[in-house]
C-alpha cells in the first residue's frame, strides 16, 4: 500500500488506517482476543502501517490488545492513542480530563498497555471546556521533550481551538468524523488543516458501517451497541438514507469495486494529506477496505459522486445530543 504524510509533519503511514475499537467496544461483544490479534497482523500484512486505539475504548482493554497484537513489529507501525476522559469504577465514562497531571498519567499507562517506550500520535479524545488548550498542548510538547510521545494530535475539534494549540505546540492531526454522509468539515476544518500543514484522519468513513450497504430499515445491532442511540440510525432515517446507499451502489457497480471501495477512495482523492481509518472486526471486510488503496477516481467519477450525494439530504443527526454536547465548536 503507498504511504501518505500527516501533514507537514514527517510522519508518513499507510494511506489507509485500521481503526480498532470496534475490536473492543462500541459495536457489540468484544471479538475474541487471538481473532482480535489475527486481525491486527493480518492488517500488517497487507501494508497497513497505522493503528488508531484509546484508552476509552474498553476502557483500556483495546489499548492491552493493540499493543500485543503489534508487540512483534512495533518498529515498522505508527501507533495513536488518545487521553481525556475519567472513568467510574464499572468502566462508563465519568466526564473530561485533560488537566496536565492526568495527561501525564494517562501517558504512562498507555506506554505500559502498549508494550512500547513511546506514543506515535496521542490524540486529545474530545476538548475539554475547564482546560484551555494552551495547557493541553504545553503538557503534550513536554511529553514530546521526554520522548514519550512523538507527536500531538486533536480530535473533534474545532478551528479556533486548532489555532489556538497549534501555536503552542505544532499538531500533526486532526481525528474527526468525515464521509459521503458527515461532509461538515469540508467548510472550516480541511481549509483550515491545509493552511496550517496539519493531516486529518476521519473516522467512521463509511458512515458507521452504512455506506457499505450491509445495514438497512430491518437490521437489528446487537444490545451493546451505540448505533441503537444515534439518530442517523433509527429505522425512519436509515430507509431515508438508503437512498444515498442505492445511488452509490450504482455508481460502484460502474465502477467495478464494492460501495465501501468507492466511499474510501472518494476520501482519499479529496486530499492527499487525509488517512482514512475503517475499523472491522471481519478479515474480509478488512481486505475490502485495503482494496481501496488502489481505486483511482477519475475527475467524471468524482463529478458523478458528488450530483448524487448533493441530490439527497442524509436523515438524522450524527449523535444523539450528550454526546453532541462533546463536539468542539
């Protein structure tokens, strides 16, 4: 698989990522360990050099497997986790933290969890309002001074927030949520990420699963999974946006690649310092998504993607509004 760069930064990972919380959270049951592990290095094999994880995402467990699963080539991988949240005694999120302490012992415990001696890209999970940004960003330059971390990153945030860390210490990424179906950050954030030389990393680029095609009206998620509160994902709104499914459909059957291909590489050709991270529990998922690596868009293609996104107006929010309250303004 061919390499991007983040950025102006010198840190270059594989144009596709493998987002790993599903593996652990989020999505159902967690994937049985050594299935979790096989997926991880299978990802290895077949070029995909950066891996996303949190300490939120169990809480700690992903982090735990993650850093098993790469332990045999840490070296040749790019490894990002993230910090800025407390936790209760069951494990639920007990609200923000990104004071400097905590981020400092947050740090110490992914490097234990990671079985490395340093963070590749530590990303703040969402922006905390009682911190400002500059003491986030001083308390990541120190860890970068100590050699712990390599490089900041942020995640959910919005532009003056961006300025404003980046003054203090550079940011190599921004991770937030990007696809045919959440094009939002196409109005401030990428004009703003490209004058600044910072990369972007979007998550859930296929929609939470949705653009694939594999989800519709009828599908029941498993009890544990947080698709059941979103209300992009109620009944109602997915038959509304099946629409948008179908019209890629047709576009990809053109195309010869699956509704997942087109979505990631659509992603890709829109900037060449994006990294899209689909996560899937599922080795042929995963193949499918690699395969996208290698689709080239022509200019008509992409003409022909955007008169059939721009035709349909995606039903629902992205969160339900808790969660909504997080997003960085």
């Amino acid at each position: 698989m061919h390499k991007r760069r983040l950025g102006n930064s010198n840190l270059e990972v594989s144009a596709l990522g493998l987002g790993c919380m599903g593996l652990s959270y989020g999505y159902g049951p967690a994937t049985d360990k050594q299935e979790a592990i096989k997926l991880i290095r299978s990802a290895f094999e077949r070029g995909v050099t950066f891996f996303d994880t949190a300490e939120a995402y169990g809480p700690y467990k992903n982090e735990e497997l993650v850093g098993e699963a790469l332990a045999p080539f840490r070296d040749q991988v790019v490894i990002a986790t993230k910090f800025g949240f407390e936790f209760d005694a069951q494990g639920g999120q007990s609200g923000m933290n990104s004071r400097p302490e905590h981020i400092k012992e947050v740090a110490e415990a992914a490097l234990k969890r990671l079985k490395t001696d340093r963070i590749d890209l530590f990303y703040q999970h969402r922006v905390d309002p009682n911190v400002p940004i500059e003491e986030v960003a001083g308390t990541v330059k120190e860890l970068i001074r100590e050699g712990k971390v390599k490089h900041f990153g942020l995640s959910e945030a919005g532009v003056r927030t961006i300025r404003r860390a980046h003054a203090v210490q550079p940011v190599t990424a921004l991770q937030s949520e990007y696809s045919l179906w959440w094009r939002e950050p196409e109005k401030e954030i990428l004009p703003t990420l490209e004058e600044l030389g910072i990369g972007f990393v979007p998550f859930s680029p296929l929609g939470k699963g949705f653009l694939t095609g594999a989800i519709s009206e009828s599908t029941t998620f498993d009890s544990k999974d947080f698709r059941n509160v979103v209300p992009r994902f109620t009944p109602e709104a997915r038959k509304a946006n099946q629409a948008l499914v179908d019209l890629l459909g047709e576009i990809a059957a053109r195309k010869k690649v699956t509704r997942a291909q087109l979505a990631l590489a659509w992603l890709l050709a829109q900037k060449p310092w994006i990294v899209p991270i689909p996560g899937t529990t599922r080795l042929q998922r995963l193949e499918e998504n690699v395969g996208a690596a290698a689709v080239e868009l022509t200019p008509e293609e992409l003409r022909a993607i955007e008169g059939a996104v721009s035709q349909i107006p995606v039903q629902g929010e992205r969160y339900p509004a808790h969660l909504q309250a997080r997003v960085d303004r």
